[in-house]
C-alpha cells in the first residue's frame, strides 16, 4: 500500500540532527510510578538509535508498563537502563501506540525477556505491513548498530476503536487517533489524568503531515482530547506538558491546516498561492522544523481536503 512512498521515507530518515551528542535516555517523573523518557527533538541519528520519539512507563507493584519499545534492539537496552534508574521491577507488559519505527522495534527485545507485547489491532497490523521497508532504511542508516534487531508486530491484538485495559493495577484506554501514521492510537489514564498521546500531539517541535497522516483525523482526534482535559500530556515528540500547550503547538496547528488550508481547498483556491499566503505564521515559527516542514505540511493538508 504504501511502497511508493519508501524512497520519501528514506530522505527523511537520512536527515541529520543539529543535535550531535549521543543521547542517553532519562527518566522524567509526571506523577507517582508515572514517567516519560523524552526523546531528542532532532531527526533520526546514530547517536539516538533512530529513537527520537517519547516513551513512557508505569511502575505497578507487578511489573512495569512501557509505553513504545524504540526503533532497534540497542534502543529498547537503552530505554531499560533508564527504566533500572527507578526500578529493578521487570518490563512485563509492551504497549505500542504506533507502527513507526521507534514505536515498536524493539519488541522482539522486551518479549524476549517475558514482556507480553500488546496493541490495538489495526496499529499491529500496520507495523506488520511496514516490518520490511523499516529494516532496510534503518540498515543503512544506523548499519551495525542495527544488529539484532529483529521486528516483532504486537502479538496480543486488542479488539475495537477504543478499549479499557487493567495490568498491575493500573487503567489504561487505547483509542485510534489515525493521525501521523495509520492505526495511530493515544493511551489514557484515567485515574491518573494523564494522557500518552503517540504522535497525535507534537510540542516544542511542528507536527510533521507525511503522505499517509490525516489533518482530518488529528484535528476530530485533538478534539476530543480537549474535552477529556489532562492534567499531564506526554507528548509523542517534545517536553511534557499541559493541555494548553499541547494545543498551542498541536491543536492549533491542525486547526489551522484543517479549517485555513482545508477550506481554501475546498473552495478551490489555488495552491501556490495558498502556500505562499500562509508561509509566514508568528504562533508556530518557534517551533523546531518550522522552516523545513511547515510548507509541505499545508501541500499535504490542501491534498487531502482536494480529494475528500
């Protein structure tokens, strides 16, 4: 379905990170038992094993819950080390939000210690049709360090739209969100009122609308994240944060591309000048990427509002 797309997705995993320094994952503390590992707002790189995303997890007095396992078998290692500074608890349960990369590929390292490796149903079947075009641009990307990586799709498929689970004691509702990727799904906690939002929600960097992402989905799926009202929101890229921030960096943004970009399309206005009018906005130019993506981001959103 989507192996045209491979050579696009090569460019932009070849893309270097201004950040230069290898990166060492950290636990972040939201709340009791609960924490985020924030990922490098730079693209993919040797020194983050591919792993420029978020990760979370939850400390039960039966095992950790991680949230997303990386994108290779030296990024899951590296994201339990982070782990071990907190607890010597087990990883036993694996949950993915998404199917990109850094989301899932390094189940196969978790379950090979025990770890049960679950996920929303269509989320798993995605990382299935994407397992090959994964492995071979992050062969030659990351090369060597890539090495025993081997790439697991969730093996404990959860049924619906929307599901409620209980591990360790803890309450977890996956939703799709069917934003950034396909079978995109956010994690809720709703004892805790914290949200997991995969790459539903990006802060301190631009959301980045590839050729398969849906504005359409992530504005209807922004919306009803606003009305579930989170204290704290793990982002999919960028710093934890509250609601408004997410929705200053996130919500708006779709807003923008839905409702401007969307309705220009709609009306049947002409690309080039609908890009060129709305090149320049002052409330996201802070936004890390904002110079590389921002153009390519409305070409898309305009697209997609074409065609539907």
């Amino acid at each position: 379905m989507f192996r045209p797309l491979v050579l696009l997705a090569c460019t932009l995993f070849h893309l270097v990170s201004a950040q230069a320094a290898e990166f060492i994952p950290k636990a972040e503390q939201v709340a009791e038992n609960v924490y985020a590992i924030v990922g490098p707002l730079g693209q993919r790189s040797k020194d983050n094993e591919g792993s420029n995303a978020n990760f979370g997890f939850i400390v039960t007095t039966q095992g950790v819950i991680l949230i997303d396992s990386g994108a290779s078998k030296l990024g899951a290692e590296r994201i339990e080390s982070a782990i071990r500074t907190v607890t010597p608890q087990p990883v036993r349960w694996v949950i993915n939000t998404g199917s990109q990369d850094h989301r899932w590929l390094g189940n196969d390292y978790f379950a090979g210690q025990g770890a049960q490796i679950s996920a929303l149903k269509r989320t798993a079947a995605t990382q299935a049709e994407f397992a090959n075009q994964h492995m071979q641009m992050l062969t030659g990307f990351l090369g060597a360090r890539l090495d025993g990586t081997k790439p697991l799709p969730a093996t404990t498929l959860l049924e619906g739209n929307e599901t409620t689970i209980e591990l360790g004691g803890e309450t977890l509702t996956l939703r799709y969100t069917d934003a950034h990727f396909p079978g995109d799904a956010w994690i809720w906690l709703p004892k805790r009122n914290i949200m997991f939002t995969g790459d539903l929600v990006y802060v301190d960097r631009i959301l980045g609308v590839l050729p398969w992402s849906s504005v359409k989905n992530g504005q209807k799926a922004f919306h009803v994240l606003e009305a579930l009202n989170p204290k704290h929101i793990v982002p999919g890229h960028g710093s934890v944060c509250d609601l408004a921030k997410a929705k200053r960096d996130s919500g708006d943004y779709e807003d923008f591309l839905a409702d401007v970009i969307g309705k220009a399309a709609q009306d049947m206005e002409p690309l080039d000048a609908t890009l060129d009018k709305y090149a320049d906005l002052p409330q996201f130019k802070h936004l890390y990427n904002y110079s590389d993506l921002h153009r390519a981001n409305m070409n898309r959103a305009f697209v997609e509002f074409e065609s539907n």
